[in-house]
C-alpha cells in the first residue's frame, strides 16, 4: 500500500523534472539560433565594416572595394517618406479609435488594423506595384513605391501602439480639461496628446525598426542600382537590404568581396534596428514615466 | 454674433461656434484617417486584381508553364503550405515551452529580460535569417539529414537523397519556426502570465506539482491564446519572402520529401525570384499568385484575431 503510493508520487514528481526539463531546453532551442546568427553576422560582417563601405557607393566596382552609400542613402530616404505618410495616418486614425469612435466603423477598424498586421510584405509590393503601374506602365521603379509599400505594413503597427498609449492617458486628465471649458479636440491635442507622447515616439521608432529591413516589397518596386540617387520620384533607388540581397545572390568572380559586403550590409541592418530597439526603450524610460 | 452681447445665451453661441466648427473638423478628420486604412486594405485587394486580370482571362498557353493559371499557381501554393506546415510543427511546441519558462519557471526579475531577448528573434530582418540559413544552417545540417536519408528513408519525408548543400525545405521549415516563435511566444506568454491567481494557488493547495498545475490551470486558460498566435504564426510563415527565395533550392517539384535538392518553391519566394525578370503576361500571373497569397493569409490571419478576441472577451 505505501509503496505503491510512494511509487505514484516518485512518477509524478518525475513528470514534473521532466517537464521543467523540457521547457528549458525549448528555451534554450529558440535563443540558439538568435546566438548563432548574431554571432555570424557579427563576425562576418565586421570584414567590410570599415569607412569606404559607409562613404563610397557601388557604382563601377568589380571585385573588391565600393561601398554601401547609396544603399544607406536609399534606406534613409524610403524609410523617411514612409514615416512621414504613415505617422499622421497612423495617429489620427488611433485617436479616432480611443476618443470618437463608435459602431461599426471602430469595430471594423479595431479588427481590420489588427489583421492588417499580417499581410505578407510581398503582397504590399505587389500593391504598391500594381498602383502606379495602373497609371505609369508595367516597367516602372521608384523610390515611392517602396515607400507607398512599407506604409501598408507601418500604419497598423502606428495604430496599435500609439492606440495603446492613448488608452493609458488617465480620464481625470480629460475630464479636467473639459471642466475648464477646453474643447474636445483641443483637450486631445494640448492634453491627451502630450501626455502620451514618449509612447507614440516610441510605438513609432519601433515600427521604423520592424520595417527597416524589409526586403522583398523593395526588391519588386524600387529595383536595384550602384548609383546614388536620393530622389523618390524619380528612378530606380538601391537601398540595404536589397543591396545584400543583389551582393550575395549574383556575385562577381571572385565571390569573397560581394560576400562581404552582404554580410556588411546585414551588420549595419541589425544595428540600426538594435539601436532604434534600444533608443526606443530609453525613450519610454527617460520621458514615459508619468504613467506608470 | 449678430445678437445683444451680454445675455448668457450669446455667450454661450459665441463660445461654442467656433469650438463646434473645430471638433467637427478635427473628428473629421480623425474618422477619415481611419477611413483611409480601410480604403487602403480594400485598395490591396482591387489594385491586385485589376493587374492579375489579364493573366485570368489569358489563354493556358500564355501562362508560364504552358498549362494555365491553376497548374502554374498550385505547386506553389502547395510549397507555402508545405514549408509553413513545418514551421508551425516545431514551433507551436517550441514557443508554449518558451511562454512557459518566462511566465511560469523563471525568477520574476528575469522574466522581462529574457522577454526581451524572445522579442529580438521577432526584430531581426527576414533577409538576414536567410543570408543565416544558406551559410550557417544549411551547411551545418548536411550530416544530420544525410543521417536521416540513410536511416528514416523509408519515411517519405526523409526518402532522399539528400541534398549535399542543405538548401532543402527542412532547412527553410526550421528557419520558419525560428521567426514564427516569437511571434507566438508574445501572444501566449501574456495569457499564461494573467492565469487567474486563484486557480494556481488552489491547485498548488490540493498539492498539484508545478507541472500538473500548468496543465490544470494555465494551459486549460490559454488554450485560445495558443491557437491564436499559432494561426498569427501560420500567416507569417505563409507570406514569408526573403528566407525562403534565398535558402531554397527550387525544381518546381510536387514532392513531400524535405531533404532533397529538388524542392517545391513557394508563391512568395518566387514572385520575388521572377519579378524583377518579368514582363508581359508574366508579371500578371505572378500577381495572380500574390492575390492567391493574399487570400491565404487573409483567411488565417482573420480567423487568428476572432479566435484571440473571443478569448479576450472570455476573461472579463
């Protein structure tokens, strides 16, 4: 009798080992590739993270040397045209969801945002491609269409977080403000607004971030190209990630120096998201804590 | 404005006029930003149909392959959800043990932390995981699914041979998983943290173990979470690009065996394997593609956010 309980307590609490055994190793499983590929890139990367890769572009290099410069340029200038197309969207949209909103329209918008997080960022080149090829033909490239892409998939994120920060702002704030007679939209611009504003910039840094390094919605609308061009309307437009793309798909012979600058190129990728993370947290922390 | 200053009533009008006239442009202005999100997603769907229009209504024999739009789109459609298949296999498992270890085993101070270090996964560029997959992974698992070829063989997942650069689609699978964990974890690991404290603790005080009062409490709470996130997970790795069009190594082949060089590919890598070489008819058939795709995951994704809601809902 008391060893048959004894011996169900010995298989429970081995279960129990062995369970806490396995979520262990689950965890340990899903951080080791993030070690791996971190320190792959760190160490691959590092061979042409130098000064000319920074200054210099692609234009008529063979083999060793060149640059990403161009590639930077086109990133930064993409990037920044769809932050400023998504961030107004984004914030009023959210601002309608939290102080006006109401019925069905919030509903569908509440639900649709979030399923809009999920569209494969393929599918928003592809939209951003059929869209001006309706009015431009079949063969066109440009730096806005990137943009028009990665908009698609930063709007929803914008709304969510900044959606999120609005939801914390507390009421007392607006009841105040309307006691002294302050209009609603004025009460959302000079009140809720300000005081949700480190969340907002930091819901934005890491949208920035999450989109970044998208690849294949550029790939399909911007095209490539070795030369600096920092206009958006006009012309193809290289930019990082599809530069590390086109380096490692079609290298030159040798291969060696295009691989480098792949690797480079995805070193210099994962950390500006890294810092935008990191700056985006500091941000939160330095000037968010009001709310907490 | 054109009435006696002074009386109450005025004052009122004048003060509220302009004050009226502001909200109902800033309200305005509000509603159609969130109009415009709408439009927008409404736009994805009708701009992709107009451009995959032509290839619709071409004759078979214009579309690439020779043999219509069906027989052009379903070998990829069937290697989207092939590769996505996989990922999903190993990562539901992966990312409840994950949740679990944050919310459940590990010392509260290093919860947050090690939350951050999940979320990373979720932050690093899809080009990067596949410029990681086709030098590290691939490579380094040649052994390991020759291994299988020679002795799972007669499984049809493993027949073989295998493929002497690991470009193979248990390759790309696992990366999948790697990047759908995440994603999955995030969702899960903040049901698992919000179990009623009073069923823990009543299960830890009929004298549960810590296992039997996860399967008891927690799982049973978060069962909707985890199909959830698990279907958010299954639309990421359904329209996942850049890892699959680099790691890959394509034949077009129908075949469920994972480890040879052969490899069906998927809508998503080639579109943007052909895109940039396409012209014609051919650019609107991989449109049509993309409008299957889009589909796809429009489906899995909005099935994913009832499912979330209604558990949400569930705990008030």
């Amino acid at each position: 009798m008391s060893t048959a309980l004894r011996a169900v307590s010995w298989r429970r609490r081995a279960t129990d080992r062995a369970v806490t055994f396995g979520v262990a190793t689950a965890f340990a499983l899903a951080l080791a590739p993030l070690v791996s590929l971190l320190w792959t890139v760190v160490s691959r990367g590092a061979e042409r993270f130098d000064a000319t890769f920074f200054t210099e572009s692609a234009r008529n290099v063979v083999g060793e040397g060149g640059g990403a410069y161009h590639a930077i340029v086109g990133t930064i200038v993409i990037t920044g045209v769809a932050t400023l197309a998504s961030v107004p969207i984004g914030v009023l949209a959210a601002i309608y969801l939290q102080e006006y909103g109401h019925g069905r329209l919030k509903r569908w918008l509440t639900f649709f945002v979030d399923v809009m997080t999920g569209i494969p960022s393929i599918v928003a080149g592809l939209f951003a491609f059929a869209l001006f090829a309706i009015f431009f033909g079949p063969g066109i490239r440009l730096g806005v269409m990137g943009a028009v892409a990665l908009s698609v998939l930063m709007i929803p994120i914008v709304v969510r977080s900044t959606e999120e920060m609005l939801k914390i702002v507390p009421n007392g704030l607006r009841e105040a403000s309307y006691a002294l007679g302050v209009p609603k939209w004025r009460t959302v611009v000079s009140v809720v607004l300000p005081t949700a504003l480190a969340g907002i910039v930091t819901g934005v840094m890491v949208a920035v971030a999450r989109v970044i390094g998208e690849t294949a919605p550029l790939l399909i609308t911007t095209g490539t190209f070795s030369s600096v061009n920092a206009n958006p309307f006009s012309g193809r437009m290289e930019n990082l990630p599809v530069f590390a793309y086109s380096q490692y798909k079609s290298p030159g012979v040798p291969p060696d120096p295009y691989f480098a600058r792949a690797w480079a190129a995805a070193l210099t990728l994962i950390a500006i998201v890294m810092l935008l993370n990191l700056a985006a947290r500091l941000v939160y922390r330095r000037f968010g804590t009001e709310l907490r | 404005m054109s009435a006696v200053p002074g009386t109450a009533t005025t004052l009122a009008a004048a003060r509220t006029a302009p004050r009226r006239r502001g909200d109902r442009i800033f309200s305005t202005a509000a509603t159609a930003a969130g109009a415009a999100i709408l439009a927008v997603l409404a736009g994805v769907a009708i701009f992709l149909l107009i451009e995959a229009w032509p290839a619709i209504t071409a004759d078979a024999a214009e579309i690439p392959g020779g043999d219509g739009l069906v027989a052009y789109i379903a070998p990829l459609a069937f290697g989207t959800l092939l590769g996505a298949a996989i990922a999903i296999v190993l990562a539901v498992p992966l990312a409840v043990g994950v949740s679990l270890f944050i919310s459940q085993y590990a010392p509260r101070w290093l919860a947050q932390p090690l939350g951050y270090a999940v979320d990373l996964l979720a932050a690093i560029p899809s080009i990067v995981y596949g410029l990681w997959g086709i030098a590290v992974l691939g490579p380094a698992t040649v052994d390991l699914q020759r291994w299988l070829a020679d002795h799972l063989g007669f499984i049809p997942l493993f027949e073989g041979p295998a493929s002497a650069t690991g470009r193979t689609m248990l390759v790309v699978g696992v990366v999948l998983a790697v990047m759908i964990v995440p994603i999955i974890s995030a969702i899960t690991r903040e049901v698992f943290s919000q179990t009623p404290r009073a069923q823990v603790e009543g299960a830890l005080a009929l004298g549960a173990t810590r296992w039997e009062t996860i399967r008891m409490a927690v799982l049973p709470f978060g069962r909707s979470a985890v199909i959830g996130g698990s279907m958010l997970g299954l639309g990421r790795a359904l329209g996942e690009t850049m890892a699959v069009t680099i790691i890959l190594s394509v034949s077009g082949a129908v075949t469920f065996n994972l480890i040879s060089s052969g490899n069906p590919s998927t809508i998503a890598a080639n579109i943007a394997l052909d895109f940039p070489e396409s012209s014609g008819i051919d650019v609107n058939a991989l449109i049509a593609s993309g409008l299957v795709l889009f589909a796809i995951t429009l489906v899995v994704n909005m099935a994913a956010r009832a499912v979330i809601s209604r558990s949400e809902r569930g705990r008030l």
